[in-house]
C-alpha cells in the first residue's frame, strides 16, 4: 500500500536538509560525502522573462545526508566542480536536460557521468517519460505530493513545505537508481544507458542547433537562397536571445522569421513596422536583423546550409509506415517503448532523406539497420 504525503505530511517526515548558503559550507558538505557514494542532484529554477534558467536552489543527497543550497547567495561552481572532480560514484539525476542548463553557469566544464532514472526506467521497461513522483511510488511506495511545483523559488525564505518538497526530490534518488541499476544489469542493457546519457552530456554541452531552419517544414519548398537566409536568421535570434538573456520570441515568432524571408522588407520603417511591439528588439537589434536580411547570400552560405526535409509524399509515407510497424514491432519484443527506440520524427527523416540519425552509431545501429535498409523508398 502506497503512502500519499500531503504538503503538511511531507513538511513532517522528509529528513532535514543542511541549509547551505556559502562556499565553506558546501566545502565541508562536500568533503564528506565518499568519493564512491551516490550522489542526488536536483535542481529548482525560474525561467521568468529569460533565455537561461535561473538557478534557484540545489539540492544534495549522498549516504543519508541532504543538503538545500541557496546559489543566490554565492557562487556554488568551485566547491561543486572541486567534489566532482574526486567523485567516483553515480550522479543520480532524473530527466536533467533542463537541470544542465541551470547548472551551466556553476559548472562549465559539464557534469560529468550521471544516472538518469527516467531514461534508466524506459530501458527498464516502465514506460517513456515518467515522473520522479511515478518512480518514487513504482519502487518506494510514497505518493509524493505535487504542491509546490510551481513555486516562486526565488523568494527567500522558503516556507518549510518548500524545503520539505526540495529535499524529497534527492531523498529517493539512490533507492531508484539501485532497483533500475539491478534491473539493466539483468538485461544487458547498463551500456545503452550510459551511451544515451553520454549523448545527452554532448547535446548539453552545445551552444544551439546549427541548422535551425530544418525544423521549418513550411519552408521546405523554398530556394535554397531563402533556406540559408532562413538559417542565418535563425541563428542570429538565438545568438542575440542568448547575449541579451531574453526568450527567442521577444525577438520575433517563428512565423515571423518565415514572413520576413518569403516578404522581405526593404527599408527599415518597413522592418519597424513589422516588428512593432517585439519588446527586446530595439533599435540597435533591428539594424543588425535588417544587415541580416540585407546581406546577399553566397555559395558558401548555401553550401553550409542543410536542405529543409519535406513533408513525405506517397512512397515515403508507406515508408514511413512499414518502418513504424517494424520499430513497433521490435519495441515490442525488447519491451521497449518504441519513442526511446526511434521516435517517429526520425523514421520520417530516414525515409525522406536516407540519412541515419547519429543515434545509430550506437546501440540502435544493429538492432535496426538491417530491418529499416530494405524498406527505404
């Protein structure tokens, strides 16, 4: 029988947390936890009219002692990459992708090695994009209540129930981590782990997707000119986003982007005027967008530019089907969901392009090659 604790019930019985607000502290936290031991991370963040997440608290977990760390107060980065850098143990997260980004600013150089459990859990067999909360009563029998989720993380202090439901989120980290850890041992599957979590640290340690305008698919009939004007744009927003630490959209929309490439604006009042009301592009902004628009596009822009995959047409959507029925059909066999497998968007891209994802160069390569080859358009 599960327990359910409400925020009052998870105030009373989650273990206290040290309260961490400067860099001796942590140092000393640190310095206890063995080098081999699991270690919980988690993270609470605010994304409030920014690009980047902002890191509102950490929290620790390691041999029974917690920890809730305030990086508001000072910098975390040189106890916490001084720790790592002796820790030999699992970092236990689960579904860190949003996690790397808050912690990047303590942490450029990366995380290093880490156990996801959601991702662990979909090896598992327990299904695709579970919640902490589900593992917690799939493996541990509580019923984690989900009040605070939507907390202002950022006010100080936080209310005992703050506390309570940050420190949970380590709390069950290790027990999780050991029965999964069990579980990918017995089917052989502890390497396709750590590859997909090894991929996922790559991805993190980008600046940005490259080649944007590929995800445009309403401009897949364009010349190859306005895909790399499309691109350039694109990537101009994500640069500026990124210098300025505002959302993309503050920017422009990407219906925007397409509007101003197909019906370029020729003058700078006709830029303003379409882009009247974008709250982060001022005036200096719109000159350097409209230098983008304006400088002609070169071979060497073209050639730097990947071809926009169109929407499948008649023979490549019977490809596309017949390749959903055999990763369906083998997710089945390994007790896999088929999105962790090969996720739909990518049997569109194999089929249109013939190109295979770089997911392929690992474990999904043999099991699927050879039954996808034969049924390319």
């Amino acid at each position: 029988m599960s327990q359910t604790l409400n925020q009052a019930g998870s105030a009373a019985l989650a273990p206290s947390a040290d309260w961490i607000d400067n860099a001796a502290q942590l140092g000393d936290w640190l310095a206890a936890v063995p080098a081999e031991a699991p270690l919980g991370i988690d993270t609470e963040f605010m994304r409030r009219n920014t690009f980047y997440p902002q890191l509102a608290l950490l929290q620790l977990g390691a041999a029974d002692r917690y920890a809730l760390v305030d990086p508001t107060q000072f910098d975390a980065g040189p106890a916490l990459s001084q720790a790592l850098s002796r820790h030999l143990g699992p970092r236990i997260m689960h579904s860190p992708s949003e996690d790397f980004e808050a912690l990047a600013p303590l942490l450029p150089r990366g995380l290093g090695h880490f156990f996801d459990t959601q991702l662990a859990a979909a090896m598992c067999g327990y299904g695709l994009g579970l919640s902490y909360r589900a593992l917690v009563l799939q493996f541990c029998g509580m019923e984690l209540d989900k009040g605070e989720t939507r907390s202002d993380w950022l006010q100080r202090p936080l209310t005992a129930s703050q506390q309570a439901y940050a420190t949970l989120d380590v709390v069950y980290l290790e027990p999780i981590q050991q029965a999964l850890q069990t579980r990918l041992e017995s089917l052989g599957r502890t390497a396709w782990l750590e590859e997909d979590c090894q991929r996922m640290l790559h991805r993190a340690a980008q600046s940005g997707d490259e080649q944007p305008q590929r995800e445009f698919r309403g401009a897949a009939e364009w010349s190859r000119e306005n895909q790399a004007l499309l691109r350039r744009i694109l990537l101009w927003r994500d640069r500026t986003a990124r210098e300025l630490d505002t959302p993309r959209p503050w920017l422009f929309e990407d219906a925007m982007a397409m509007s101003m490439v197909s019906d370029r604006p020729q003058t700078d009042s006709e830029l303003a005027a379409i882009t009247r009301g974008r709250r982060a592009l001022r005036g200096a902004q719109r000159r350097e967008l409209m230098a983008q628009l304006q400088t002609p596009i070169s071979a060497e822009d073209v050639d730097a530019t990947a071809s926009i995959p169109p929407a499948p047409q008649d023979a490549q959507k019977r490809a596309v089907a017949a390749m959903k029925r055999e990763v369906d059909t083998l997710a089945q066999e390994l007790d896999l969901p088929a999105g962790l497998l090969c996720p739909r968007k990518a049997i569109e891209r194999i089929a249109i392009t013939g190109e295979w994802p770089e997911t392929f160069d690992g474990w999904r390569g043999p099991l699927l090659r050879e039954r996808l080859a034969p049924l390319l358009p």
